[in-house]
C-alpha cells in the first residue's frame, strides 16, 4: 500500500470525525444553529442527508468516465472501476432515500403514519437508484466479459446522462414538499449560513469516505481478476 | 484525587444531559465513526495481504526474463 494513499485514508478520517464534532456543536457561540418549528435540532441532517446525493452524483460521474475510457481503450481495470464506482454510488443513493424518508417522517409527515408519500424529489430519487440497479442487472446477463464491459459501459453513459435530470431538473418543475421545488425555495434561500461552515466540508468527507470504500473494492477486484487470469492460463496449459 | 475524579465525571454527565441530550446522539456517532474507521484499516490490511500473496504468485508463475 503506497504511502500516499495511507496519509490520504487519515486525512480523510480525521476530516470526516471534526466534520462530526462540528455537526453536533451546541450551546457555544460559534456554530449555534437556529431552531426552527418542525424542523428543531432535525436541521442537522443536512450534514448528512445532502451529501449522501453528492455523493452518489460524485461516484456516478466518476463511472461514466471510467466507462467512456473502458469504451476507448478496452481496458478491463478502468471496466473494474467503473463498476465499483457505480456499485457505491447505489449504496450512497439507498442511504440518502432512507435517511430521507426517516426526516421526512418526523417533520413533514409527523403525527401521521407516513414513511413513504411518493414527493417528486422522492419518486425521482428512488427511479434514478433503479437505473443505476439495473446497470447491474445488464451485467450479471453477458457471459462474455468483453462484451458486458463495452455493453454496460454504453448503459452507464446513458444512466449518469438522466442523474441531472431526475435529481434536478424534473423535482423542480414539480410540486414537491423538498427544498428546491416548484414553489420552495432552495437551499441557497433557506439555509442560515452558519450551517453552510459544516455542509461543505461534510459534503467533501463524504465524498472522502465514498473513495476510501471505491479504493478498497477496486484493489480486491483487481486482484480477484488477476487470480482468475492466473486460473485461466493453468486451465488452458492442462487443455495443451 | 478521588473528588476530582468524580467532580470530572458529574461535568460530563451535566454536558451530556443539557441541550435535549444532544451530546448522547454524539457520542453515539463516534463510537460508529470510530467502529467503521477502524473497520476500513482491517480491510486495507487484508487486501494488502492479499495484493502480495496474488504477486508472489503472479512471479512464481511468470519468473522474471533475463533480459541478456
């Protein structure tokens, strides 16, 4: 393991636990956030709701262009990377649908019995998981590892091109109780910039964290691959 | 030494029970945080393991040409 990437693995864990020390910082002078009806100390999760879709557009984009340099060079690492990069980017995605769904729960939904109500925001969020499911759904269907890596490679392109759409553009022109919807203003408007202190590095430690985890699969991908080459050369010197 | 010790950890209990209890959520958080942190370290750990069992192999495999 370089060196570089163990300095890199602790700057990133001891961003993400200052980022966490700051997100529950209270009762002092600096970072005391306001407390709002229906929202009240709920207002934290925007450290950590929010930057799981960064998150996940991050590692989506990261996909579509080790998919685009899988398609250009037929490389089966940047194949690897490609799919592990989509493969946290789901996990990102199921993360910030259910920790959405738990704060909406509590404030929007309180005192009823709702988990669920199909928002805009919501619907898009959990189509654009699916997409990104059935890229995997594509790959388990081709036997041949050359074509399923230029074949999901065209898919993904085409998924990461609709992650704007579904996540951006279709909520806003819809009726939606999330911020940043047709007739709510958006984060920009309603968030007091104290707030903004701790969103933006959180944002960036996840994303952190989000690498720390795509690094380790890609290296245990690589390897598996490498020992499977070495399976297939025993095989074929045994056939001759 | 004793009442000192005690007075620390009466401090403690009044910060982790004043704001709502906040501070319990905290330390709820980085006892994870710190479980999952040290979660990655073992998994590095194992891959590096791997990583060079996987290139002893390859060499054993594939000894290095002579070049001459």
């Amino acid at each position: 393991m370089p060196c570089k990437y163990k300095t890199i693995r602790l700057a990133i864990i001891v961003w993400m636990t200052l980022v966490l020390l700051g997100a529950f910082s209270f009762g002092g002078v600096w970072l005391n956030i306001p407390k709002l009806a229906m929202l009240e100390h709920t207002a934290r999760n925007l450290y950590f709701h929010v930057p799981m879709w960064f998150t996940m557009m991050a590692l989506t984009a990261l996909s579509a262009i080790h998919a685009i340099q899988c398609l250009r060079t037929n490389n089966p690492v940047s194949d690897i990377r490609s799919r592990i990069a989509a493969l946290i980017a789901v996990i990102f995605g199921i993360l910030g649908l259910t920790t959405g769904s738990v704060w909406a729960h509590y404030t929007w939904y309180e005192g009823t019995n709702i988990w669920w109500n199909f928002d805009p925001k919501q619907s898009m969020a959990a189509v654009q998981v699916l997409i990104y499911c059935a890229y995997f759904a594509l790959r388990s269907a081709l036997d041949d590892p050359r074509k399923r890596a230029r074949i999901s490679a065209v898919y993904n392109i085409f998924a990461f091109v609709t992650v704007p759409f579904l996540l951006y553009v279709l909520p806003r022109q819809l009726e939606s109780l999330h911020p940043g919807a047709e007739g709510n203003p958006a984060f920009s408007e309603i968030t007091d910039p104290i707030m903004r202190v701790i969103f933006y590095p959180a944002v960036l430690g996840f994303i952190g964290v989000g690498w720390l985890l795509y690094t380790q699969r890609v290296r245990l991908a690589r390897a598996v691959m490498t020992l499977q080459n070495i399976e297939e050369d025993e095989h074929l010197q045994t056939k001759t | 030494m004793i009442t000192l010790l005690i007075q620390a950890a009466g401090s403690i209990e009044t910060v982790m029970l004043d704001n709502d209890k906040l501070m319990v959520v905290l330390a709820v958080v980085l006892i994870i945080w710190i479980g999952i942190t040290m979660f990655i370290y073992a998994t590095d750990r194992k891959i590096d393991r791997l990583e060079s069992s996987v290139k002893t192999l390859l060499s054993e495999k594939n000894p290095p040409v002579d070049q001459s």
